[in-house]
C-alpha cells in the first residue's frame, strides 16, 4: 500500500481523502514470460493510514517525519491524481496529533500520559476533563483500528479474486504450459534413416513433413487451419540407422528442440535404443515405424511408447498357416536380420508351423548383420539347402540383392515369402532389373495400405488427394512409391489423435487418446480399422495376402485379423 506524494497532511478539522494503492503481477505462463498486473485503488481518509513513526518527544508529544516525496509503491503506468492539491502545511492539528498517538500507545502508556496531563495542568483538567481528554484518544484510536480492518477485509477478497483469475485465465486463453506446444504451434520430430544401410526408407519423413504442411494450410473441421489452429512444427534428423546416432539425436530434440513428442520413429533398434530415455522424460514416443511387438507388448514398462503398423509376429505367423495350407511338407529356408526385427519375423512363423514341423521342414536358417556389405554367403547356403519355400524377413537392401543373389546362384524355389516393409512395387521393380521378371512374379507379402501404384485403385479418392498433394508439397517425390503413402497414412493417424486429445492437449492426453482410437483412416484398404484400448496397444492388426505380378501387386484372399482381439 502507498500513498500520494505529500498526501500525509490535511486541514484541521477537514480530513483529506487519500487512495490506498495495491499492486499484485502475477504470473500467467513462465515460459512466454506473461505476468497479470493488477492495481486497485482503495479510497480511506487519512486518519486510516499506519501511524507516523516518531523521531523524539518534546513534552511527550511526537515529532513528525518528514513524508517522503513520491509514491512507495511502483508507479509504472499509475494515473496521476484527478485534479492539483493546493500544498498545505505539514503540522498536523492538535486533536489530530493526539489521536494518532491515542491509537498507538498501549494503556500503560496512556495512562502515564493522564499522569502528566494533571501534573502539567493542575486540577482544571484533573476530574472529569482529564477523563474525557483520555476517552476522546481512546476512541479514536478505536476508530483507526476499525478502518484498518474494515480496509483488510475489502483487500483480502480482491487478492483472492486476482489469484482465482490468474489460475483460471491461462486455459481460458488456451495458453497450455505443456513443453513443445504453444496456443499457435505444436513442435514434433523424429530419426529417419535418410543415409545408410536402411536409407531405402528415406521418403517416409518427407511424406509425413508433406502432409502436414497440408494440414497446416487446410482448415479443419473446427474451421481452424492446422489442429485447433496450431500449426504442425515436424522437425527430423538423419540418424543413418545408427543406434548410437539415434540417441545423440533424440536427446538434441528432446532437450534442445523441446519437442512434444517424437513421432513415426523409424528402425527397431534404433528405436529400442531411446525408448528407456524417452519413457523416463515421459516424451510420448508414437507410432513408431517399426512393426516390432515389443512396442505393443511391452506398455506395462513403457507406457510413453506405442507402434502403428502390423507387428512382425503376426505376419509371420501368417506366412506359416499360408505355407501349412498351400504348401504343406516342402522345406523352407529363412533368410533374417539378425536383431529383433528380424528374429520376430521368425517367432511369428515358427508358432504358426509348430515346433515339430518347423524342426521337420525348416532346413536353413540363416540370419545376417545390417552392417554387412551383402547377403552372398548366406544366399549360397540356403541354395546348397535344397528349400522349395523361401522366405525373406530382411529391409529392402538385402531383400533386393536376395533376390539377385538366388538367380545368379540357381537357387530356383517355388514360392518366396517377403516382408511388408520390403514389398513395396517400387522395390520390386528393382528387383526383377536384378533377376529378371520370371523369378520375382508370384512373390507373396501382406497389405494394408491403399498402394498409388496399382491401376485399380487410381480412381479411389483417398490416393486422388494423396497426388494432389504430394505434388504440391513434395513435388520430387514419385507418387507411385507406397512408402510415401505409409507416411501419409502415418501423419493422418497422428492428426486423428491430436483432435481426440483436445483442444489444449497434453502429452498424457495425447497417449490417453491413441489408448482409445476407433477409427478408419482413408489411406488404409478398406475394412482396416485402427482399434486400441488401455490393454490392447496394437493400432493396426488387420492385414491382406497380396501377389506381385507384372511390376503391381494383387489382393489374395480376405482381409484378415491376424493378431486376434
């Protein structure tokens, strides 16, 4: 509380009306600095004010301070007085001087003063005066006390009244003080392999960039551009498939970039490798571009992650009930990354042959590390095996010289398996450049992305709008490569969740809203459904047999729920 300079004085008699002054800044968000500065100015005359403290005593009476010349409180931004005051002596009147000093002193002391009043005066004043002498001090001093109260009682609402508006007015601006998302933006990153032994994978991060930038621009259905009018912020790094990258990356977009979540994430191992840091900083780490199960089975010990395609087990386990139906007691040979990538394509198949027919009938085994220049040697001993079934759980680098490698050996099976994330007609149509059409027609995979590729599904809106803008957005991009529809298809799903977490999300609202999806998503095959709940992590688990032939792949068969719910 202050006062207005000089304002301690007054006309006998007259008391002059003065404001108390308070002033409270209080802070609405510490990260863009925005404090609430409040003042309020509470009228009182001055016989309210605190007591003037006293240097000496001449006769028992006070001696005033001089008041100091301007305001005690800051004055930034106050408005002067409503009109000039007259400058008025600083003697206080006598009534005046012994009110205050009434109101200060205990009884003890006022007491001692009746003492010298009669000894000072005589009996003039001794009886009944010199009573009512003291009951007048008494009672202004009453008075004072019950102003002062009276004004504590108006100023303790107010300052609840600014507190319960300073709490409340950050949501009501929609001003969240999550890391990573401001009222017009929403900053998101990942890894991505653009250099490399796995940089065949390069387009994803593009594609995804691309399609936000799309949804930055569109409005949505709240007629907002972006999500709820923020501004998708995609920032990536090349890590190289290189675990050790991985980190060192990870930890500059979570600690320097101040991410609010790392998103589509690509590589089993890399993405392994930061999954501990991520779940300990609680970064959500989502629909990572790994089909590992570990990132759906795993949630009790790492809640902050979750994946987004078909897991590997359950692909595999698909490849091995089509082989027991379609070719039942021919041997199998298995060529397979060495690291859970590649050992879970293996589990998946070996569940559904059996352990008895699995021993039985897989003759070659043969695994290979992602840091090696080719797959030659391993090709000449699944060759020297005799296979008639051969099936490859590798990345599009080794997919593609398997294939190259098994003719120029003459290594001839009847049927060959490939993994989804090396089956897309981009790839193969490298690889029939390396091994002739003949060999790699009839090869067998799973879908469950609509394919740009295919001349039947050219006409079908979903891939109409993913060229259109493709070619606004990446314009050197090919829009017959599926990669760049599983980025677009990826983003979309991300975008779905923003919504469900609402208008001011939170990175706990974000995993809460992928925990309870229930949707369709326009660039996945119809029927494909990305279901989840608080003990089921696997958002997509539906998946088609599909055939390669003549440089695009066919539908084989029904859509199929190859992870049961």
């Amino acid at each position: 509380m202050a006062r207005e300079p000089d304002a301690d004085v007054r006309r006998r008699g007259r008391p002059r009306r003065l404001r108390h002054v308070v002033e409270l800044h209080l802070p609405l968000h510490g990260r863009a600095r925005l404090r609430l500065r409040v003042r309020l100015r509470l009228p009182l005359r001055t016989r309210h004010l605190p007591q003037v403290r006293a240097r000496g005593r001449v006769d028992g009476r006070a001696v005033l301070r001089a008041p100091e010349h301007g305001r005690l409180e800051d004055s930034r931004g106050a408005r002067a007085d409503r009109r000039a005051r007259p400058r008025r002596s600083r003697n206080l009147g006598e009534r005046d001087r012994r009110a205050r000093r009434g109101a200060r002193r205990s009884r003890s002391a006022r007491e001692r003063d009746r003492h010298r009043l009669v000894a000072a005066t005589g009996p003039a004043i001794s009886g009944g005066a010199a009573s009512a002498e003291l009951r007048s001090r008494r009672q202004a001093g009453h008075s004072v006390r019950r102003r002062r109260r009276s004004v504590r009682k108006l100023i303790v609402p107010s300052v609840a009244l600014i507190v319960a508006l300073a709490v409340g007015i950050p949501g009501a601006l929609g001003r969240p003080a999550e890391t990573g998302i401001t009222a017009s933006k929403i900053v998101v990153g990942g890894t991505f392999p653009e250099s490399g032994p796995a940089s065949a994978y390069a387009p994803i991060a593009p594609a995804m960039k691309a399609y936000f930038a799309y949804i930055n621009s569109r409005k949505g259905p709240d007629g907002k551009r972006g999500v709820y009018g923020r501004q998708i912020n995609f920032i990536y790094y090349d890590d190289g498939y290189n675990p050790a990258n991985t980190v060192q990356l990870t930890r500059k977009l979570v600690e320097e970039d101040k991410v609010f979540a790392i998103v589509g994430q690509l590589g089993t191992e890399p993405v392994l490798a930061v999954r501990p840091y991520l779940n300990q900083q609680k970064v959500p780490e989502v629909l990572v571009s790994t089909g590992a199960t570990e990132f759906g089975a795993e949630w009790k010990q790492y809640p902050w992650t979750i994946g987004w395609e078909p897991d590997y087990i359950a692909e595999g386990r698909l490849f091995g009930l089509q082989i027991k139906k379609n070719q039942s007691g021919k041997k199998i040979a298995v060529l397979y990354q060495n690291d859970a990538y590649g050992r879970d394509y293996l589990y998946g198949l070996k569940t559904a042959l059996g352990s008895s027919y699995s021993k039985a009938n897989i003759v070659a085994e043969e695994p290979y590390e992602v840091t090696a220049a080719d797959v030659r040697s391993q090709m000449a001993k699944i060759k020297a095996s005799g296979a008639d079934v051969f099936l490859i759980f590798a990345t599009p680098k080794f997919a593609i010289q398997s294939y190259a490698f098994g003719k120029a050996l003459g290594f001839n099976p009847s049927t060959i398996y490939i993994n989804h994330v090396s089956a897309t007609a981009a790839y193969l149509k490298i690889a029939v450049g390396a091994a002739g059409a003949a060999y790699v027609n009839g090869s067998l995979s799973i879908g469950y992305l609509k394919d740009p590729s295919s001349p039947a599904q050219q006409k079908d809106p979903a891939v109409v709008d993913y060229k259109r803008i493709l070619a606004k957005y990446e314009a050197s991009a090919d829009p017959t490569d599926q990669l760049n529809m599983y980025g677009f298809a990826k983003a979309e799903t991300f975008v779905q969740a923003l919504y469900k977490a609402g208008k001011n999300p939170t990175r706990a609202s974000l995993m809460k809203a992928l925990l309870s999806l229930n949707l369709k998503n326009r660039f996945l095959l119809p029927g494909v459904v990305q279901k989840t709940s608080a003990k089921d992590h696997f958002i997509i688990s539906q998946m088609q047999l599909q055939r390669f032939s003549g440089g695009v792949w066919s539908k084989v068969g029904p859509l199929v729920q190859a992870r049961p719910r």
